[in-house]
C-alpha cells in the first residue's frame, strides 16, 4: 500500500494548507466526471481521497505517522479506507468554498446534531514538571450551550420552525440541462429550520462564548511538542450534537542548567583544577531527591583522577522518565576543568614549582599534540627549501 504523503505529493511536515492544495489540484485533475469511463482516474481519485481522509485528521494522521497503515485501519470503506459517501463529503468539503455547487452539490450543511469544533490549547511546561508531572489549571474560550435557551436558538417559550423552501433538509435542489443542481436552502442557509423569535442572550445561533476552566493532569516524563487530548472538553454540538475534543500541546521551556537528549539528563560542571587533578567529591545539581541525593536537589559526583575538561560521569536513573515504561533515562555530567585567578604571590610561587616539577607524563596530550606540530612545521620547512 502506497504512502499516503506520496500519494498526494507533499512532505510529511506539511500543515493542512499545503495539504489541501495538494488535494485540490490532484482531485480536479482525476475526478471522474473530468475523466468519464476512466478507470484509472477513478481509481486514482479514490486513493486521494483515502489519503487526504487521514492526513487531514488531526487523530487519524498522528496515528499514521506513528504506526502507518496498521494504524489507521478499520475505517468505514474497508482497512484505512475512505467509503464512496465520505468520498463526495472530502471533496465537497475542500471545493464547496472555492467552487460552490459544482460536482453536484457545495459544502454540505446538515439540519441535524452536529458535532462540535476540535480546539488547540498551547502550554508550556517547566523542565521540573515534564520530570515529576504536574497538574495546572487552564482557562479556555469555547462555545457552550445556551442556558436560557437550553441551544434551540429560540426565546423561552417559543421553538424554531422547519423551513418551507427545503422542508426541513437543507438543501434545495434544481434541473439544469443533464445536472442536478443542488445548493444550500437560500432562506434557512442550511439549517433546515428557521428561528423567529431568537433568543435575547445568543441570538437564535443556540451557543454563547465562555471561559471554561479546566484541571489537565501533565504525565511525567512528556517531551517538548507533546499532545493531550481532552475527549468531549471542545466545542458545544450543534442541535444536540456532542462535544469536540481539546487538543493540548506541550511546549518545555529551556532549561538554565540541564538539556535534555532523550530520556538522558545532561548538565556541564564546573571542577576546580586541583580537584580534577587529584580527583575527588563534587557536587551536581539533579531534578528529584532520593538514596544518594539531599533534600536541596543536589548529588554526589565522583571526578577520577586526572579528568580533562570534556570527560562525562554517567549518573544511572537520574535521567527523565519514560511516559509507557518504568524506565528512567541517565544524568550525564560533563566536567569543565576551571583554571584559578587571582592567585596571592604564594599561589603563584607554588604553581611554578609545580609546573618545574611536571614533565611530558604528567601531560600526556600536550605530548602528543606537539610531537605532531612538531612534524607539521618540518614538513612546511622542507616543502620551501
């Protein structure tokens, strides 16, 4: 089974834009009544339209791009499947805009209960709360039910009327020539009902706009660009239709000592110079107490002896957890060797003793580093004479 972001020619970081212009241009192109008695074009069509049907759901897409084919199977016109009733609501939903009525009908309306608007809701999160978890509190502008008019669009004590002109459908259909024309019912604009006395607080449309505030409980271990879904916390339905859904996303704000790679932690120390040359105790920051931590966040660090700048101790388990298992990713700490200044006169008098008393083993990369320099600058030398 072909790619579906083949399929429709675009790249798999494209938004819904750039998806539906693809769809678009490749749908008028082999749409079968452009292309009567082709099968090809008619097949061709049939696999667009399948594939835009899961890329241009949110849902459907994120499961695709995580498992592919076996992700999205099961739907309506067989395994990952558009069925030949979705296919003219797909087309209809991207050309109704642009071509009204053409292809036998625009944008369809549907007097019925509808379900309502997805929505997006953009968090950022601390370092802290990815790794320990969290619950916050958010406040959401959405759509709710009218209260007053209980989402009839009518003042109490009245109720909407089916609409003459489509008689409750609407859509309106007409002749021309060898098409049936159908379009939106001009006078009930789709609604298949007409509202004539409206109610006062949300004026015959059966929604009102509220600040909902809603608890979201934050997994340990989610990484930057994270989704949650909120199933039913969207969108109010139309005349009785369910609720969308409330898509989070997660964004982590950088972090002033650690950077995350994975489920690793990891985090630049700086050592002095005698501790490094010595070895010995150091301490490091680290996100949660526990066996070989204080209660300030802190851990023990043992630095080798001899450790250059560069050199990493691997902390096990002190990392980020994951969010399916019980694993726990490393703390990796990278020791930057820091030099002393402002050294007193007797400092100075002891580090060139020091440095009278250390030879080439005692600088094993200095050693090495200029017997190279050393055969560079001959074989210069030799090159000019």
């Amino acid at each position: 089974m072909r790619d579906y972001y083949e399929i429709l020619g675009v790249s798999r970081t494209c938004d819904g834009a750039e998806l539906k212009s693809a769809f678009r241009k490749l749908a008028m192109q082999h749409h079968p009544d452009k292309n009567p008695g082709c099968t090809q074009s008619e097949g061709r069509f049939k696999e667009l339209n399948e594939a835009y049907s899961i890329l241009s759901d949110p849902q459907k897409r994120a499961a695709y791009d995580r498992f592919g084919h076996a992700g999205v199977n099961g739907g309506a016109g067989g395994p990952g499947q558009a069925g030949f009733g979705d296919i003219h609501d797909i087309f209809n939903e991207v050309f109704g805009d642009a071509f009204g009525d053409m292809f036998g009908g625009g944008r369809r309306q549907k007097s019925g209960p509808q379900r309502g608007q997805d929505l997006r809701y953009d968090i950022e999160i601390t370092l802290e709360q990815a790794y320990a978890g969290a619950e916050v509190e958010i406040t959401v502008p959405s759509s709710v039910t009218c209260e007053t008019c209980e989402g009839s669009g009518a003042k109490p004590g009245t109720s909407p009327t089916v609409c003459g002109t489509c008689g409750g459908a609407g859509r309106v259909r007409a002749a021309q020539g060898f098409f049936a024309i159908e379009r939106t019912c001009p006078r009930c604009g789709g609604a298949g009902r007409l509202v004539l006395d409206p109610c006062r607080d949300c004026h015959g449309h059966g929604q009102v706009r509220r600040d909902r505030t809603l608890q979201v409980r934050i997994p340990a271990g989610v990484d930057d660009g994270a989704r949650i879904r909120l199933a039913g916390e969207g969108d109010a339905g139309a005349h009785g239709g369910p609720r969308g859904d409330l898509y989070i996303f997660l964004s982590v704000r950088p972090h002033e000592l650690f950077e995350r790679d994975g489920l690793d932690l990891l985090c630049t120390v700086p050592v002095p110079m005698c501790v490094a040359a010595l070895g010995g105790d150091i301490e490091a920051p680290c996100l949660l107490g526990g066996a070989d931590c204080d209660g300030e966040c802190k851990i023990v660090v043992k630095v080798p002896e001899g450790a250059q700048t560069g050199k990493t101790v691997r902390l096990k388990g002190r990392g980020m957890p994951s969010l399916r298992t019980r694993e726990r990713g490393d703390l990796v700490v990278e020791l930057y060797i820091e030099t002393p200044t402002r050294l007193t006169a007797r400092q100075k008098e002891l580090m060139r003793e020091l440095a009278g008393l250390c030879g080439d083993q005692q600088h094993p990369k200095s050693s090495g580093f200029f017997k190279k320099a050393k055969t560079f600058w001959e074989d210069i030398t030799s090159a000019e004479a």
